[in-house]
C-alpha cells in the first residue's frame, strides 16, 4: 500500500507528460495539414491565374453572324445590312463575359484579384464595345439627326456604361448580360425582312462619325504607349489658331513618362482595344461594301486591318520588356505604339478617302 502511493504520483505524471506530447503531436499535425492545404490551393490559384491570363483567340465575323442567325451553310441567302456589325459587337461582348475565368475586373477574390494585365485587356475591349454602341444609337440607326433613336439600342448602350468595377448593385457581369439582350433584340427584328421600321444605314457619313471616335482612341493609346520610355514634348495644344486660348498656362515644354508600374498596363489595355477594333472593321468591311468600293476605300481598310491583326501576335516574353529605344532589350510598348500609329495613319487616310464625292 506504501509502494502504491509512493509510485502513485510519478505515475499520474508520466501520464501527464504523454498526454502533453500527444496533444503538440496532434496540433503539428493539424497545422501541417494546414500548410499543405494552403500550398495546394496556392498552385491550384496560380495554375487558374495563368490559364484565364491567356487572351481569346479571333474569330470569322461572318461564320459567327451565320450561326447567330442560323444560316444554313449550304445556303446562298445574303446578310442583312448591319448583321454583321451587331452580331460582332455582341459576340465581342459575349467573349468579355464567358473567357476563362469570365469577367475579371470586378474580381474580389483570388486569382482574379491578383491578376491585372487580363482585367486591362478587358477594359480596352470594353471601351471599344462602348463607342461602338455608341456609334448605332447616335448614327448607324438613324436616318437624320432629328430621327428618333432605338429603344434596344439605347437601353444595351446605358448598360454597357455601368462601371466596369461594379461588383455588386450592380454587379457589371448582370447590366452587361441585360445589354445583350436588348443587342439580340435589335439584331433579330434587323434580319427580319417582314417589317421595315427597324434599320441600320450603311453610308459613308455614318462610317466617317464612328471611324473618327477608332482615331482619337488609337492616337491616345499611341501616345501612352510611346511615353514608355519618357519623352520631352513641345506644347502644341494651340498649334494652328493664333488667337486660341485655353483654361491654364502650360509649359512650352513637357515631360511624358508612364510610371513603371503602368507599363504592362497600358500595353494591355491597347492589345484589347486593338483586337476589339479588328473585329468590328471586319465586320463594316461586309456590311459596307458598297461603299467601300464606290468609294475605292477597301484597300485602305484592308491595310488597317493588316497592322491591327500585328498587334496580336504572340508575346514570348514572360515580362513586358521597357528598354530604351535603341537600347540592348527590346521595348514592347514601342512595338505596339509603332503598328497602332501606323494603323491610325492609315485610318486618317481612309476617312478622308470617304468624304471625298
């Protein structure tokens, strides 16, 4: 009885100390499992981030409006004027929303949250998709000036407007979804050949009011795209009028440079804008055609469309590279700026070819 209770105490401790040890075993082990889960889901993340970063391939603006539509392949019915056009617009839009990945901009949670040149790419697309709806409330649809505008028309463009940011009411994913309801509703009462009070008016002075919004867009992106490397400018704002005026004093001359951080930004947000632009010129080259020709305009076009289509080529660098101009690296934002310039140069060209009698 002695022994019991001399052993007694020296074994309730070394069941305490098992006791302890089992209990720190049991929480390295919680706390391991934790940190293979968290790496997990890490590569898992990344692996997403790198797949919905990859930008949608083309497509053939016709053979998409001949499936919205239905055609039959084998038939020989002719596009209505127009079908093009919006069935581009809206399979640009479709494409923003339904990508890997889907809508990232608005994006609150990982990867999304953690990516930024694909969320640039979408607001270059977006904003194109914007001047183009834009371009058939205020032009294509209407006859004059003092023609009333197209329900549809209007109500896709207010919603494409919505702050492409807006995450929740409202969220930009469901106004841009509701945009392109009222987009299908004016393409299909457009391709209804029974009723004639729906329109889209393929002429050179409507082409001319859209294609003048394309080049003041591609000369901005020119010129942020150029400052890449920093640039010293002479003030032309009042160039041309000696007796203009503005607001504010400047500088005769500036200094441009777009902040390191902004680079890939810029450079994306062109490439988008760019492969927006390709789409839609493709699909006014069917649906303006007559007027192309008449105007021997669709060469030109043609030649806008080659330098876009360079714009999309495969970047085989992991980086943006931002060397100097006549440096050992190379610079991208140079390389693109140079095929946007050239593009927009020709695009002068071509309105000025359309409003010539």
């Amino acid at each position: 009885m002695a022994l019991n209770m001399i052993t007694r105490p020296f074994i309730q401790l070394r069941g305490m100390i098992k006791r302890s040890w089992q209990d720190r075993a049991s929480g390295k082990s919680f706390l391991f499992i934790l940190l293979i889960a968290v790496v997990f889901y890490l590569v898992i993340a990344t692996g997403l981030g790198i797949y919905w970063s990859m930008a949608p391939n083309g497509f053939s603006v016709e053979e998409k409006t001949k499936t919205r539509l239905q055609f039959d392949s084998q038939s020989n019915s002719q596009l209505i004027t127009g079908s093009v056009t919006t069935s581009t617009l809206i399979e640009i839009m479709e494409t923003l929303l339904e990508k890997p990945g889907g809508f990232l901009t608005n994006d609150l949670t990982p990867p999304g949250v953690w990516l930024d040149n694909q969320p640039n790419w979408e607001y270059g697309v977006l904003i194109q998709a914007r001047d183009m709806a834009k371009a058939m409330r205020e032009s294509f649809s209407r006859s004059q000036s003092q023609s009333t505008e197209d329900s549809d028309l209007a109500k896709a463009e207010s919603r494409l407007n919505v702050d492409n940011k807006s995450w929740v009411l409202p969220s930009a994913e469901a106004e841009y979804r509701d945009g392109l309801k009222f987009l299908n509703n004016y393409l299909v009462r457009l391709s209804d050949t029974q009723q004639s009070t729906t329109q889209f008016y393929a002429r050179a002075d409507n082409l001319r009011y859209w294609l003048a919004t394309v080049e003041t867009r591609l000369g901005s992106l020119s010129q942020r795209l150029s400052a890449s490397v920093g640039q010293k400018r002479l003030n032309t704002d009042l160039a041309g009028d000696a007796d203009a005026k503005q607001s504010t004093k400047t500088s005769t001359e500036v200094v441009v440079k777009t902040p390191w951080r902004k680079i890939d930004d810029v450079f994306f947000e062109a490439r988008g804008s760019a492969w927006a632009i390709l789409h839609l010129l493709k699909a006014i080259e069917l649906d303006f055609a007559d007027v192309l020709e008449r105007k021997n305009a669709r060469v030109s076009l043609q030649q806008i469309i080659r330098e876009l289509e360079a714009t999309q080529e495969p970047i085989y660098s992991p980086l943006i590279l931002n060397g100097s101009g006549f440096g050992m690296w190379a610079n991208h934002s140079l390389v693109m700026a140079s095929y946007i310039s050239r593009a927009n140069a020709a695009l002068i060209d071509l309105r000025g070819l359309l409003a010539q009698g």
